[in-house]
C-alpha cells in the first residue's frame, strides 16, 4: 500500500509497504480523507519539535478487528484520534489530559495520510475509534480533530456567558474556533486574517466582523467598536508568530483571557509589557491538542444541526497526489481545508 512521510527537510513523499492487520485489541482502517494540518506543514518545515508521523485527523472505513474487540465492526465510517492520554497519571487526574507524559507516544501506524492505518490497542480501548453518525459527511468528519482541539481549549479557558471573542488567525482551526464560539451563544464573534477567501468563510459562518491585519489598526478599532472599548473576554492567538500574541494581550478586556492556541516556533519569545498584564489581570492560558470526550462533543453538536463546518473543505486531492496537497494547504489565498482522500472515500 502507499502511504505519505517525511522524505527530508521540506519534502513529502509516498512510498511502499504492506498494509497492517490488526492485532489483538487493534483496528486496521481503511482511508477516507484526511485532513492536511498546520502541524504537518509545520513537520515539514522543521519547525516543530516532535517531527515524524504526518496526518492525524483520519476518517474511513474499519477494514479489520482484532481479537478481543467489541462495538467495531467492518464497514463502520470512523473517525481515529492519534493520540491518547493514559488517565492514570497525576497529570491526568488534574483533567490536564493532552499534557500526559505518555499523550504523545502513542500514536496510527503508519499514518493518516496512507490507504490503510492501524490502531493501537491502547487508542482503541480509550475510545480513540469513534463511529461516525450517518449524517456526519467525510468532510466534516476529517475536521473533527482540529474542532475537538478548539473546543479542548474553550473548556479550557472557561469562555464566560455572552462572551465576546476575538480570533487572530482564521486560518482552518481558528475558523473552527470561532463557529465554536458562535454555536455556545458568544455575544461577538470579530477575526483577523489575511486571506479573503478565509475571511470569507468565517462571515459566511456567522462570524460578525473580519479585518485584514495588515491595516494599520484595524485590529483594535474592531473590537473597540464592538466592546465601546473595553476590550474582549477572550483574544485567541490561533497561529504562532509571537507578535500575534502579543497583539492578542492589547485586546483583551480588564481580567480577559489571552488563549496561546497557534503552534509557535520553537526559541520563539512572547515580548509583552508583563507590568500592564499584571495590572489589568489579563490570563494567558495555553492550549494543546485534544481527547476523547471533546471530540465527541463536537461530533454531537455537528449531530444536533448546531454547528455547521462541511464547507470549510475546499479542495479533496487523492493520496497518489500527496505533494500537491501539502503545497495547496500551505496556500491560503487558494485554499481553507485541504483534505488527502483514499480509497475508502
């Protein structure tokens, strides 16, 4: 079978290797999509510290149960988490579940970008493998993950009632982010972006007001305007460059919360007056990743009509064209979600 990895600095490639079977406890799956994350660009790039398997955000088809296994069968469309927590660690039982040491460990074989990957048992037993609701498409299922991930971080950050949010970044996970936000019943939704095509899709999802930030101060007149100046609840710094973080501190309300969500680059150094935080009590509270139950309350919600995020994917590149799919994902005047498809689409 052909299966995506990294080839060296700055390339993807596909080789061979036979197709797993699933052992005790495990689950071959057979691909439907996958979606091309920030983090595999990142991976490629060298920018990302715990480089090596590219895809995580996989749906399909279970093609294989092995012995032991229970509620699976062949055929079921599934959504798989690549990692999962060990719920056994003091971490763990601090609910701090995706910085569990053994978190990132675990892990598909070979990948999500491969006609066929297997789960670990361990993933499988901690209910990794979720199936899929008849009306959840392909589309929408390949961004749970990402959705699982944004909403991991507004549990986190304890988004107030009527809350009013600014999004920095409206790339796909931050668009994400931001129809989340809406769909709880956020008063003000604003977000910022340099692409109009993003941008597009964040007002064509209910989002109330996008800038470019390239505009000298159109940041904060947004959101002046919206607040009557006293800043937001919650500014989340969706992509990682350490200036968008800094600009998400001046945003913030009076005891507002500054969401550190965008991977940044690693050395990088976050360059704030730390006095003006402390004196306006502004929070800064990182997010990473996701579990479980999370991406289950946002399979939910895609479930009950609440939340609507199917034509954030704009483009569907099979796997044989792997290359091409990471140089459209890093396009983002051309391109919101790209998604890797195979053979069980």
């Amino acid at each position: 079978m052909k299966y995506g990895h990294l080839a060296g600095p700055g390339r993807v490639a596909l080789a061979e290797r036979p197709t797993p079977s699933a052992g005790p406890g495990e689950v071959v799956v057979s691909l439907a999509a996958c979606g091309v994350c920030g983090t595999d660009l990142e991976k490629v790039r060298g920018n990302y510290r715990s480089a090596g398997i590219l895809g995580h955000e996989p749906v399909g088809r279970v093609a294989e149960v092995g012995l032991g296994v229970e509620g699976l069968a062949p055929g079921d469309r599934v959504f798989v988490h690549h990692h999962v927590p060990c719920y056994a660690c003091d971490v763990c039982a601090r609910g701090d579940y995706t910085f569990c040491p053994s978190y990132s460990k675990s892990n598909i074989d070979p990948g999500g970008f491969a006609d066929a990957f297997r789960v670990p048992a361990e993933n499988v037993a901690r209910g990794a493998v979720l199936r899929l609701d008849p009306g959840v498409d392909w589309d929408a299922g390949a961004l749970l993950e990402p959705a699982g991930c944004a909403w991991t971080a507004i549990r986190r950050v304890g988004v107030p009632a009527n809350a009013t949010a600014f999004v920095l970044g409206l790339g796909p996970v931050g668009l994400l982010y931001a129809r989340l936000l809406r769909s709880m019943g956020a008063r003000w939704v604003g977000g910022s972006e340099v692409s109009p095509l993003r941008r597009a899709a964040a007002e064509r999802g209910g989002i109330d007001v996008t800038v470019d930030p390239r505009t000298p101060g159109a940041v904060k007149e947004a959101v002046d305007r919206a607040t009557g100046g006293q800043g937001v609840d919650l500014a989340v710094a969706a992509v990682g460059p350490p200036a968008v973080a800094r600009d998400a501190t001046g945003i913030v309300r009076r005891g507002g919360t500054v969401n550190l969500f965008g991977l940044p680059e690693a050395g990088s150094r976050l360059d704030a007056d730390l006095q003006d935080l402390y004196l306006r009590g502004v929070r800064l509270i990182p997010s990473y990743a996701t579990t479980e139950p999370d991406v289950a309350e946002v399979h939910r919600r895609l479930v009950s009509g609440g939340l609507r995020i199917s034509d954030l994917v704009t483009h569907r590149i099979p796997l044989a064209r792997l290359e091409e799919a990471f140089r459209l994902a890093a396009r983002p005047d051309e391109s919101v979600k790209v998604t890797v498809t195979g053979p069980a689409a």
